[in-house]
C-alpha cells in the first residue's frame, strides 16, 4: 500500500491549491517544494486577481468568463487577501479606440455574472484626482473593476490549509528520483538527507521547472512543448496618492499597470518576453527596467528613471506552446496532461494557469484523477481561507475591532496584521497586552511574536521567507534591521532543535 493518494512536486500557486483541494476531499496528500512556497513565480506576478480584460480581443473568452467568476469567489473566501481595485483606463489618440475599450469593457462586465464589484464608469481627467498624475495628453477615461492580491500569501494560505485537511507539506526539499511502477517511488533529499516514499499518483507541478524535473527525476521528455515567457517588475516611490490604479496602452500595443502598493510605493508592469535559462536565477534585465520606466514616463508627470526603483522582480511562466509568434499571444489558460500508461502509476503534468484561476484547475485536476480515487465532492468554492471568515466588506470593522481589543497597536500595524492574517490575527498576537509582550521588534512593528508564528505555522526558515513572502517588510526594514531578525531566527531554530 502507498504511503500517499496523491504526491506533488512543486509549492506554487498550483501545487498548493491541488493540495489543499486534495486533501479536504479525503486524499492522503504529500507535497515537496525544492525552496520556500512560492518562491518562484507564484511570488512575482502581478498580484492581481482578475479577468484579464486584454485578452478579449484575443478571443480568450471562456479564460476570461472562469477568471471573472473565480475573482468573485476569492473576494468571498480570502477576503483579506484579496483587496477590490478600482482602475482607470485612459482613452488614448493612435491606441485602441473608446468604442472597442467601451464595448470590452461591456463584456467584461457582464461575461462572469459579476455581483460584488462596481462596474464600469467614465471620468474626466482634467479636473479629476485621477488626472492630476497624469500628463495633459489624456482627456478622458474609463473606470472598472478588479482586484489586487497577495500572491505568496495565498500561496501560504492554501498550503497552511491543505496541512490542516491532513497533507504533509515539506519545504526545502528537493524529488530528486521518481521511479515508475504500479506506484511512484520518490526519492527526496532536504538538507543532505535523503528518504523515499511512495505514492498512488504524482503531479509535477513545478511551474518552469517543468522541463527540467522530467529530465532529471523522471528520466523523460514533457509529454507536451514548453514555452517559458518571463515578466518583469518593478516598485518605485508612490507617483500619486489615490487609491486607484492605472491600465496604459503603449505604443508596440502592449499595457502595463502602475498599482497603488503598500501605502508609498507604486507597482509598475508588466513586460512580455521568451525566456531561456535557469528559472530560479530569473530578474529584470536593465532593458526591461528602462522600458517599465519610459511606460511610466509616457504618462506621468513625475518621471522616474532606474535610479528611483527600490525593488524590482521577475517571473517565468511556464506555457504551453500554442504556437503564437510574439509572447503576448500565447493563451495564459492552463493544460493538464494525463498520462495513465497501462499497468503503471498516472503522472499529471501542469501547464500553464494564472493566479485567478488555481481553484478551477485544482477542481479539473481532481477532475481527471477521479476515476483513481473515491472523491468526496468539490468544496473549495465556498470554504474560508484561513483567516478569511469574514464579509467581504467587513475588513474595516475587522481592524476597527481589533484597535479595540488591542489598544497598544498603531491602526496601521493593525491594518497589516488583518491584511496578512484576517482573523487569525489573534493566533499571532497570543494573550499579550502590551506590546513588549510580543518579543523584539525588528522594525514595521515586525515582532518576535509574529515571526515565530511564522516558522511555527507557516514554514518560515529565513528572513527572506518572512520579509519577501509572508510579508512584504523587506521594502522597509535596513540592513542592521534585517540581520537582526536573521540572528533572531537562526536562534530560534536552534532552541526548537536542541
């Protein structure tokens, strides 16, 4: 008998959403992740939970219809993580015409049965807010809806919830082996030590490692072609003070986005390129910072250059290859390939997905596996993610609550604590009554507390795990701050392993 139902590779957004799904409908889970969670692309997207209006004149609507219906869902379910957006869309001379983004808009509206979200409006820019960043060639504008997210902390969320549905979920370490026969035998290796299980089913869900992972632990081939397409990013000091974000059309014919980011910086992306190389030693190129840039100074009246960009970050998706010429066309939707050789254990490869719609392809993994296993049904849809039980609209009265109850916090502390933990806050803060109470500050009010709930939850070993993934504090704390917390943490493990 195997020691698992279902095995995983990879601790991204689509390995950990299988996970959790998997395991709250009675499989035996086991998932290993080379590195952190979300570590790799799942942390550099971004961020946003949305349809992708752009991909209506590529005809993309079934994509966009499940994206726009699973951003409803993950307001309902993560509402912590999952913050509603307001974006404004300026009609631009040369680009696509007000009646093409007035009749996308419409469809975009209407495609995915939206309930919760405002729809569409238009707004002049020249005595508005919304104009006032802007450079005096923009008249008007179109103002929609959609949503910003956490990417690494959903990535986290689900893994802590597939955990608490019984799955093991074990970072740092790498399938360096799967043997294939009536069961998968997996060799495992994390820190030098090397163990084996075993397992009914294995999905390689290793984003852009794809490739490379059937090569060197499979020992063959992917079952389908491989393009891999990288995005880059980049953060700058706030370049307006509303809470709105912007959508660009630029002169090749691509966008970008600028998005209000952690209260004083300003999120600028994304770009659109082949990538061919090692996807864990991915970052922007200086071409590709300059061209974020010069997007951004086609339309601000604050300019920036790469001096002025304080973080800046690259991701490879891992597509499969349709064929399309220029990177920008190749359909985002996911692919799941079966492969269920008689006499032999099923292996199930993924390509593809976005962030919006991990849920679905977890649902359709599941899907294609049933005839495996005794499934209980679908769940996911309209269970919580930790933290997230909540209305939607109830963030405000969360944080209003909670200064309440805990008056020692600043309401910005507050506000970040619900944004990272929802209700679950409480579980971070413990019994403390002062804020002494909750060990050393590292700096942003990032106590002792918080971080050993961290790697006692949420399989925090580093202070990049913690500063870059479980929160986004690295773009605030100094060097001396950061080494602190390092010492901190390496002591910790030490007094756990003692």
């Amino acid at each position: 008998m195997a020691d698992f139902d279902l095995a995983i590779v990879g601790g991204g957004m689509n390995g950990a959403g299988i996970a959790r799904d998997a395991a709250g409908r009675g499989l035996s889970v086991l998932l290993v992740e080379q590195n952190d969670l979300a570590s790799g692309t799942s942390s550099a997207s971004t961020k946003l939970i949305h349809g992708g209006l752009r991909y209506l004149e590529h005809g993309w609507f079934r994509l966009v219809r499940e994206a726009l219906v699973e951003r409803e869902v993950m307001l309902r379910i993560a509402p912590h993580l999952i913050r509603p957006m307001r974006f404004i869309l300026p009609a631009e001379a040369g680009a696509r015409p007000a009646w093409m983004l007035r009749l996308g808009l419409f469809i975009y509206d209407h495609l995915g049965g939206r309930r919760i979200l405002p729809g569409t409006a238009t707004v002049g820019l020249a005595d508005s807010v919304f104009g006032a960043p802007l450079k005096q060639t923009h008249a008007r504008a179109f103002v929609y809806s959609d949503c910003f997210a956490d990417d690494a902390r959903l990535v986290v969320l689900n893994a802590l919830d597939a955990a608490e549905q019984g799955a093991v979920i074990r970072t740092r370490t790498r399938c360096v082996k799967a043997t294939r026969g009536k069961e998968w035998q997996l060799l495992h290796e994390n820190r030098g030590r090397r163990d084996t299980v075993s397992a009914r089913v294995l999905i390689n869900a290793t984003g852009p490692w794809l490739e490379l992972f059937a090569a060197q632990a499979l020992g063959n081939k992917l079952p389908l072609a491989l393009r891999l397409d990288k995005g880059s990013h980049i953060v700058v000091p706030r370049l307006f003070e509303h809470d709105h974000a912007y959508i660009f059309q630029l002169r090749d014919g691509r966008i970008v986005f600028a998005l209000p980011f952690d209260h004083d910086f300003t999120l600028i992306g994304t770009t659109d390129s082949a990538f061919v190389g090692d996807p864990g030693a991915v970052e922007p190129s200086a071409t590709e910072i300059a061209y974020l840039c010069d997007a951004a100074n086609q339309h601000f009246r604050l300019s920036i250059d790469p001096r002025r960009v304080v973080w800046s970050f690259a991701g490879v998706r891992a597509l499969y290859d349709d064929g399309s010429r220029r990177s920008q066309d190749v359909s985002r939707d996911y692919l799941l390939h079966l492969d269920e050789t008689a006499g032999m254990a099923p292996l199930l490869t993924v390509y593809g997905g976005k962030i919006t719609t991990y849920r679905r392809l977890a649902e359709h993994a599941l899907a294609r596996l049933g005839r495996f296993f005794k499934l209980a049904p679908p769940w996911t849809a309209h269970a919580y993610l930790p933290g997230g039980d909540f209305l939607p609209d109830g963030f405000d009265d969360l944080v209003t609550a909670t200064c309440r109850t805990r008056p020692y916090l600043t309401m910005r502390h507050v506000e970040r604590l619900v944004r990272n933990y929802g209700t679950r806050l409480e579980r971070v803060l413990g019994p403390a009554q002062h804020l002494d109470e909750l060990g050393p500050c590292f700096g942003e009010r990032l106590t002792g507390a918080e971080v050993r709930y961290l790697m006692r939850r949420e399989w925090a070993q580093t202070e990049e795990d913690v500063l870059w993934r479980r929160t986004k504090l690295g773009l605030r704390l100094s060097a001396a701050e950061c080494a602190r917390l390092a010492r901190f943490m390496t002591e910790s493990i030490g007094s756990q392993s003692a």
